[in-house]
C-alpha cells in the first residue's frame, strides 16, 4: 500500500514535495526516498524482494484520510468476517483505480500481485453484493471519509462517490477476470445456448481452415474493465470450439479511429495473410471513411473479406457508431461487408442495462448480443449489407 501510494503522489505532485504522507514537510532527503520508493513499486509483481526491502526503509506512513485508508475503513465495517489482507488488498486497489491513467500499468500489476499471493478476492468472496448500487453507497462513505484531506485536494482526480463507485466496479470486475472465472468462454457457453446462434453452429463447423484478424479498439477488448469478455473474443472463442480450423488474431488500441487502424496497424494485419479482417474501430470525421476505404480497397484487391458494423454503440450518435449514409456509400464503393445490429441493439429488452457507469464502455449484455450477431453473420446465417 505504501509503495503503490508513493508511487502515484511522485505522479500527482511536485518533485520535492512529500507532504501527503503524515510526517513532515518537503525536504531532499525525504523526496529521494519518495522517489526510490515510487520506483520500487512497479518492481514487487515480478518478486523482487529488494524492492520491498526500499519501500519499507523509506518508513512511509499511510494518513488515516488517504483514499486508500478511507476504502480500507469502509470495506472493513461491511466485511466484517473477511481477511484483513484481502480487504486492503481490495483498498489499495481502489485507490490506484481512481486515477484511470494507470488502468492498464500500475493497476494490472497490482492485480497480478495479489493474485500470486492468494489474496486477490472477489465481492462475493468478501461479502459483498457485487451491485452498482451498493458500491454507490460505499463509495459515498469512502468519499466522505477522505475529503479534506491534503492528497484530496492536490491528486489532480475526483475523489467524489461516484468515482469511488466505478472504482469498486473496476475492481469488482477485474479480480473476478483475473481469477479466471468469467471470460470468453463462459460469454460463449451462454450464447451457444440460443436457438439462433445454435443453428449456425453447423455452418461453423462446416467452415474451410480460415484466419480471422480483428483489428479493434476497447469495445473489442476483454481485458477491459467494463465486460468479463468483449464481443469479438466470444464469438471467435466459439466458433474455434467448434471449427479448430479457424485461428483469430488480435491487433489495436483503446480509443482507436480508422485512421489509427490504418497507419499503425493494417500491414501487420496484412502480414499475417488473414482470410477476414473485422473492423471495430471508430468512423465519424472524413478521414476516418477514407482511411476505411483503402483498407477494404486494398483487403478486396487480395481476395480478403473486410467486415465492420452498422453501429458499435447503442446510442447512433457515439463516436463508436459511423454514420449510415457514408458507410452505406463505402461500401457500394468497395466490397466492404457491413453487419446490421442497429435496429438489434435498439430493439433488445436489455437495452437500458447495456452501457456501463462511464457511459461509454458496455456491459455484458451488449457483448453477448453482438458476439451471437457476428457468429450468425460469419456462418452465413444473416445477410449482408445494409437495409
């Protein structure tokens, strides 16, 4: 906890200041040993017990209003029967969550961390209802038990209940992703199960050897914290149990626009000399329709089928969404394989329950609806094009 909280005040605060921690104020020598400590940190997942050995010799001291204190203090009164360890293990990942710079560095190394000493739980494990509502309400205690302080006012990210809330969320989400509990295959197991996904299945089988390469942003993530799997990894999770012909493979970022896809992405894609390249990438500005367009211009001058989306959000005027006029004219132009599920996401009764708490990001439900959509679709079971 101490060297995960020096290492985010060495990102928030000034060089020489070590104020945050409960004894004394900036001095050289006490920022050297913030310093040293902030850097042993991102080395304790990998085991170096010299690392600890600087983290504890720098003799920091965790103030009673710091987040992480404050999380500790509340799961503490509402898991009352829970190891103390994993409760701070809990705490200290809350507090590194809240800054959402680090989701995918310092975070993931905690998370692995506590995984490898046992102490990783879930909420269930814990004795908590993994509910919105009820990390809401906490996060509303963790709040009030931090504001005031010194780090509250000087960490450069909010400490209100809500981001206490998408905290617990983050944490929620992932311990039960790192322990190996819901994944794709789970995602998988679920949609196979509908009569309509069940029917292509033979189709699936039925599939000459073929290479599928995805090129994606977050929404085809399952790393991410907002689902247990992304769309485009169930579905493909699937379709190889059922077809060990097919081989998939990954490339992107969070956040990435076609024009991104293209330039820093497309000829390793190429490379690999897939079969079906699948686009989940952002199209809403001009350069982004022509960066696509040489994409499927040049895939089709290959022989490779280019597939992307009707719609990637459920709300058509997100950034994740294109607009239906340029891409229907994209693809009269060049072949690419457009998959409606528009009118499906409108029409789903989980609707309201698709987007998670940043409003952006979805939920399972959505990544289970469009993982059966393009298993329909890659089977042959659903038509091409757009209405």
């Amino acid at each position: 906890m101490a060297g995960a909280h020096a290492y985010q005040l060495r990102l928030q605060m000034p060089v020489d200041d070590s104020s945050s921690y409960s004894t004394g104020g900036p001095d050289p020598e006490r920022a050297e040993m913030l310093r040293r400590a902030a850097a042993a940190h991102g080395r304790l997942a990998s085991g170096d017990l010299a690392a600890r050995e600087i983290i504890e010799a720098a003799g920091l001291e965790i103030g009673g209003d710091l987040p992480v204190s404050a999380a500790a203090q509340v799961l503490g009164a509402r898991c009352p029967g829970a190891p103390i360890e994993s409760l701070r293990a809990w705490a200290n990942l809350v507090q590194v969550a809240l800054e959402v710079e680090r989701d995918g560095t310092a975070l993931q190394d905690l998370f692995r961390l506590y995984l490898d000493l046992g102490l990783l739980a879930t909420a269930d494990e814990l004795g908590l209802d993994d509910d919105n509502a009820v990390f809401l309400e906490m996060g509303a205690e963790m709040a009030s038990a931090a504001a005031g302080s010194e780090f509250a006012r000087e960490c450069g990210f909010a400490l209100d209940a809500a981001a206490f809330q998408i905290a617990l969320r983050k944490v929620a989400n992932w311990a039960v992703k790192h322990r190996g509990l819901i994944g794709p295959a789970e995602y998988a197991d679920e949609i196979s199960r509908r009569p309509d996904v069940a029917a292509a299945l033979p189709a699936v089988r039925g599939m000459p050897p073929t290479k599928i390469q995805i090129i994606g942003h977050s929404f085809s993530m399952s790393a991410h914290w907002a689902a247990h799997a992304s769309f485009t990894d169930t579905a493909l999770e699937l379709m190889r149990r059922e077809n060990p012909r097919i081989e998939r493979r990954w490339l992107g970022e969070g956040g990435m626009r076609a024009t991104r896809a293209r330039e820093a992405y497309f000829d390793d894609a190429l490379a690999w000399s897939p079969d079906i390249v699948i686009f989940v990438v952002a199209m809403r500005e001009p350069e982004h329709y022509a960066a696509m367009e040489e994409m499927a211009r040049e895939l089709a001058a290959r022989g490779v089928r280019a597939v992307a989306f009707d719609r990637l959000h459920p709300d058509p005027g997100s950034f994740a969404s294109p607009e239906t006029a340029p891409l229907a004219e994209l693809a009269s132009r060049t072949g690419l394989e457009v998959v409606q599920v528009g009118r499906i996401l409108d029409e789903s009764p989980e609707r309201d329950g698709f987007l998670s708490l940043d409003g952006i990001h979805c939920r399972g439900g959505y990544h289970r609806l469009m993982a059966a959509e393009l298993v329909k679709y890659l089977a042959g079971a659903r038509p091409a094009g757009l209405e």
